[in-house]
C-alpha cells in the first residue's frame, strides 16, 4: 500500500504558460491542491515533468501522482529533490473557453468586412494571464480581461505604444480600439469569434489564426 506522504492529488489547468526557468523561460503546467475543480480555481506553475502523465490542452485534469525522492548527491541547489509519477487520472473535464485561447485576425469591424487590406488588427487572447495582446495596426496593445464566461467578454483597459502611424491606417487603428473597449459579449461560430456591444450589436469579427 502507497504511504499517503508520498502521494499528490491537484487538478492541472487546461493550458500552459510560460515560466521563469532560470536561464530563461519554459512553458509549464498549472496545477491546484483543491479537492473539487471550480471556475476561480487559482494555479500555480509546475516546474517538473509527471513520468506517464499525458496534458490535454483544453481539458482540466484531477490526477493522482507519486513522490519519488531524488538522491541528494551532487544535486543542484535550485533543483528540486523529487521526481513525479503519474498513478492515476481521476477525472477529466473539459474547458469551454479554451477556444477562445489562442490568436485572432480581424475579419469585420463593425459589420463592414475589411476586404482588400493587405494586413488588419490582431488580438491574442491568454487565458492563462487573463490578458489580452495585440496589435491596431499602427500600435501594439495589452489589456487585462475584466470578465469572461460563457457569454461575457469584458477588457478592463487597453495601455498601447505610441509609435507614428501612417495616415492611412490611423483611423482603422482607432476605431478597432474604440470596439474592443465596447466589446461585453461574444459568440463562437466555428473559426470566427464575434463580439458585441451591451446593446448586442456587432462590433467586431476575428477568424482564428
């Protein structure tokens, strides 16, 4: 029988996020010690590999590992003194709003399709930082996602740089940003993401990169 002190149970979050790895970054799992998953779950990043254990982006994992103690001889300081191994997966759920995840090209502003333009905004969405990146076209932006669930999508605030903008796009620039500050709600229609206004029109549309 396994001796409890050598065994974890935590959930692992649905995607990855880049780490601080020392001699630079690395792209980590989330993990949570809570027993019953919720949406306000907070992870912390899980620097180390789980022998067997297969990540499933989009996919919440509960699962049981085993502790294995290194030999501490010439071990680094900055190491950790434990290997995982994977004993079992408990319980899989899926996350829907890892579709949202990922990068997004401006098809529609709006509701009048950009067509003809050899490039238009884009707009990253991080669900692990709750943040969004991006650029108007004349400027790179971030902001920080003030509410989002099944329907709602809200960016607090939008900070930019300030580099000189061709005349022609300024006005492109503008309003993009304009929209995305209006945004509140959203829908997912295959590869296109639309987002709405509090009155439920149609601000902006992105197909998925």
């Amino acid at each position: 029988m396994e001796n409890e002190k050598d065994i974890a149970v935590f959930w692992v979050n649905a995607y990855r996020s880049n780490c601080d790895a020392g001699a630079g970054t690395k792209n980590c799992l989330m993990v949570s010690d809570a027993d019953q998953w919720s949406d306000t779950l907070s992870y912390t990043y899980f620097y180390n590999a789980i022998e067997g254990f297969e990540f499933k982006p989009g996919y919440f994992q509960k699962i049981k590992v085993k502790l294995i103690k290194k030999e501490a001889n010439n071990l680094p300081a900055d190491m950790s003194n434990l290997n995982y191994k994977l004993i079992e997966v408990i319980q899989e759920k899926k996350d829907e709003l890892f579709q949202l995840h990922g990068n997004w090209k401006l098809s529609t502003l709006n509701e009048e399709p950009l067509d003809g333009l050899d490039d238009t905004p884009r707009l990253q969405i991080d669900l692990a930082t709750q943040k969004v990146y991006g650029n108007n076209l004349c400027n790179a932006y971030n902001g920080s996602i003030k509410k989002l669930d099944a329907t709602s999508f809200h960016i607090n605030s939008i900070a930019q740089t300030r580099k000189a903008c061709p005349e022609e796009k300024q006005d492109l620039a503008k309003n993009y940003t304009r929209a995305l500050l209006k945004a509140r709600k959203y829908a997912l229609q295959e590869e296109a993401l639309i987002l709405y206004d509090l009155n439920d029109l149609q601000v902006l549309r992105f197909i998925k990169e």
